[in-house]
C-alpha cells in the first residue's frame, strides 16, 4: 500500500496532534500535493496544501510527482538517532573535563562536575561563562587558550558501513554529549567521518539542544527540532543512562543499547529490561539490524527497503 492508497487520518501526518489547519498555520508558504487515498468506497483524487518546509523534510512520504511512486524504505515518520563516542568511535583527545582537571590540578570529579554544569549545555561560551568556570576550579582567565581543543574523532572499523545500513532504511541524526569547549572541531570531525550517512545538519549536541542526554528533555527537544513526536525515535547508544534512562523515560519509541557482552547485558537493571522497548545487543552491527527490523514481523529492512 503506498503512502497516498490509505485513509487520511489525525494519526497519519506528522504533526503532533495530526491537524492539517493546525500545521498549516504555521507557515504562508505552501506546496500543492496531489495523492489518492483509498477508502471501503474505493479511491479518491485529493489535493492538499501543505507547507514548503514539511513538503521538504518529508518528500519520501509526500510528493509532487503524480507519476512517482513514494519510497517504502523504512517507517516514513521514524527517526534513528545514535550515540557517537564510544558508539561510533572514539576521540583522540582528551575530554574536557579532563583537561580542566589537569590545568587546575583539582580532582577529576570536579572537574567533571563544571563541566557537566556549565559547558554541556551553554550555547556559547561567553566572558561571563569563562569567568564562571575559572572561579569554580581556581583557573587563571584565559584558561580556555590553555588546554588542548578536544577533537580528533575516528570511527570504529567498519562504523560507517554499518551506519549506511541504517541510512538504507531511514533518516539518521546523531545525538551526543558535547561541551561548547572545541564544538565547531568536534562536530567538523564527526561530520568528515559519518556525515555522509546522517541527515543534512544532523548532529545534535548537548550545547545545542541545550540539555544533558541523560535528562528526558534532550530527547523532547530532540524531537521537537526534527518536528515530530518523541515515540517516533528509535535511539542506538551505549550509556545506560544517557542511552536508555533518560530516552525511555522521555517515550521514544525504542532503544537499543549496546552493551558488549552476555554478562554486561544482564547488569542492566532489571526494571530497565522489563520494559518491552528496550533491546540490549552486543555490537553496533547487531543494534542497526535489531533497530531496523519491523516488530510486527520479525524482519530488518535491507538496503533497498526490503524485508529480509
């Protein structure tokens, strides 16, 4: 059945609450769509105004192209998101937090803790924020010129083969814990090693969506910046609270946490593991296919969109 051969219901488009007067005062710029859908009666022509934007972001599932038929790759409305460090890879500089540590020579823990406090989730680090972090742990001024900028991110052996195979079957964004310390470095690198597999601007950081990963709220932010609903994610990671917790507890639709081994999978809570939209797997290959299989079959989409 293709995406126009079915009824128009509250529940089929993407907005919150599936109002098409409510999503289309939201824009003076329209797109005319034209589509079939299917009824007990038969099948009727339907034209539709729709916004610009939303015609855009979700050309798979609307399209202007009477002739063309609409991709079946995936859920059209499903979102992957993926953690990136230690998912993906791993960065070939110190952490932050780590630096901060050795400049002040103060405890990693307090260190952690300014961190984790004021520069995850800082849109810019302004003359008032500096100024904050170098009372907070005893650090000269311009303590920012003095540490080594984090970057140098590299993927795993095969992450972005794998993660092509992810991009087969939807759209992809990666979700990640980042402090505004080096984020231009950081994000430049992850987009040179997996960018071609994610959504155009598809990184989504702490400092931008300006909330810890291990709070729900990222995720709900998450979501309203990809305009759509929170169960509509489907979220790989590997942090049992920044991955699983807070994702879950936010309502995405499912989690796939990656936990290494048998025996690490069975120290996963087992409130944690009761919940049916929890999957633990033991690699990054094994959560793509576990997150792409259709729970009401039993089957992964390929490459091309086909159930195997």
């Amino acid at each position: 059945m293709s995406t126009f051969d079915r009824p128009l219901s509250p529940g089929w488009y993407p907005d919150r609450g599936g109002d098409w007067n409510t999503a289309i005062s939201r824009s003076r710029r329209f797109a005319s769509i034209s589509g079939h859908y299917g009824g007990r009666t038969g099948t009727t022509q339907v034209d539709i105004l729709v916004p610009l934007a939303i015609e855009r972001r979700h050309s798979c599932a609307l399209t202007t192209d009477r002739h063309h038929r609409p991709s079946t790759r995936g859920t059209d409305l499903t979102i992957y998101s993926i953690d990136v460090a230690p998912t993906c890879g791993e960065y070939q500089t110190p952490e932050v937090a780590t630096a901060l540590a050795r400049l002040a020579e103060c405890k990693p823990a307090d260190a952690r803790r300014v961190d984790r406090e004021f520069l995850r989730t800082a849109g810019e680090l302004t003359p008032k924020l500096q100024a904050r972090v170098a009372h907070a742990l005893g650090l000269p001024p311009d303590w920012p010129s003095r540490i080594t900028p984090p970057g140098g991110f590299v993927a795993a052996d095969g992450a972005p083969r794998i993660l092509g195979r992810l991009a087969g079957a939807g759209r992809v964004v990666a979700a990640t814990t980042m402090s505004i310390v080096g984020v231009q470095r950081r994000v430049a690198d992850i987009q040179d090693q997996l960018g071609h597999h994610l959504e155009e601007d598809g990184i989504y950081t702490t400092s931008l969506l300006r909330s810890l990963k291990t709070r729900p709220e990222f995720w709900r932010a998450l979501a309203a910046h990809l305009d759509i609903r929170v169960r509509d994610i489907v979220h790989i990671g590997s942090s049992e609270r920044a991955d699983a917790n807070a994702p879950l507890a936010a309502g995405v639709g499912r989690v796939v946490l990656i936990t290494g081994t048998e025996r690490s999978a069975k120290a996963v809570p087992r409130e944690l593991r009761a919940d049916r939209r929890l999957c633990c797997v033991p690699d990054l290959a094994t959560a793509v296919a576990e997150a792409t299989r259709t729970p009401e079959l039993g089957v992964s989409l390929g490459l091309d969109g086909t159930a195997s």
